[in-house]
C-alpha cells in the first residue's frame, strides 16, 4: 500500500492558516481572538515597568546597604577617637546624620534586622556622647 501526502497550498488573504504536522495532515489553525492580541499590547507596556520596579528595588536595597556601611564606617571612627582619648564633634556629628536619616523598609527580612541593630548601635553611641557633653566629663571610654 502506497500512502501519498498531498501538498498544502499557501493560504488565502483572508483566510485562516493550516498547519501541516508530519505526513501530510493539515490542521486549521484558529483565529486568534481579538483579547488576545490586546492582551499582547499590555504585556508589551508592563514589560518595562516591571523591570523599572525591579532595579528600583534594587537601588533602594543597595542604597540601604551603603547606609548601613557608612554607619559602621563612623562607629569605627568613633571608637578609634575614643581610644585616642578625644571624641571629634565632626564624627559625632556625622553619626547623628546617618542616624537620622528616613529610610523605606525592605522586603528582606534578615536584612533589614541587621540594619536596624546597626542603627540601634549607633543611637546608643549618640545617647553615651549627649550624657557625656552634659556631665561635663572626659570624652574618653566606652
């Protein structure tokens, strides 16, 4: 028994398109619906703004990152200052800046656990320095 394919013409302007699977056989592709091809346009728009939301999360993260490095950066400055016998009003001063500075929080957990023990540190250093500056006392200790 001889099997012959036929061949599949071109479609027609207006028509739908047939696809031809393996030996021969044609299946009438449907037409897509008119949601769809609206559906396309919008994915087409959020596209950019989903990765716009991205690497704005991002930048919020690592600038909290940053933060949280530039406050430890003080805190070692500070304690370096304090062992010398001196504590710098510009250090102190920058502490109270970074201390003070609003920050949106994250969506990470342990993350923001540990900028938050950061900043605590830094609060507890400040309160020291203000009780200090008002008993009069020596600027050196922890």
């Amino acid at each position: 028994m001889k099997i012959e394919s036929r061949p599949i013409a071109a479609p027609r302007a207006g028509s739908t398109p047939e696809r031809a699977a393996a030996g021969g056989f044609a299946v009438k592709a449907e037409a897509e619906p008119a949601a769809a091809g609206a559906a396309k346009g919008l994915s087409a728009l959020a596209a950019p703004s989903a990765l716009l939301a991205l690497q704005l999360g991002e930048d919020r993260r690592a600038r909290r990152i940053r933060a949280g490095e530039r406050t430890l950066d003080t805190l070692d400055a500070l304690r370096a200052e304090i062992l010398a016998g001196r504590a710098g009003a510009g250090v102190t001063a920058e502490l109270a800046a970074l201390a003070a500075e609003a920050e949106e929080p994250l969506d990470e957990p342990g993350l923001e656990e540990t900028l938050g023990l950061i900043r605590q540190r830094a609060a507890v250093e400040l309160a020291k320095l203000e009780q200090r500056a008002r008993r009069g006392g020596p600027k050196t200790g922890v």
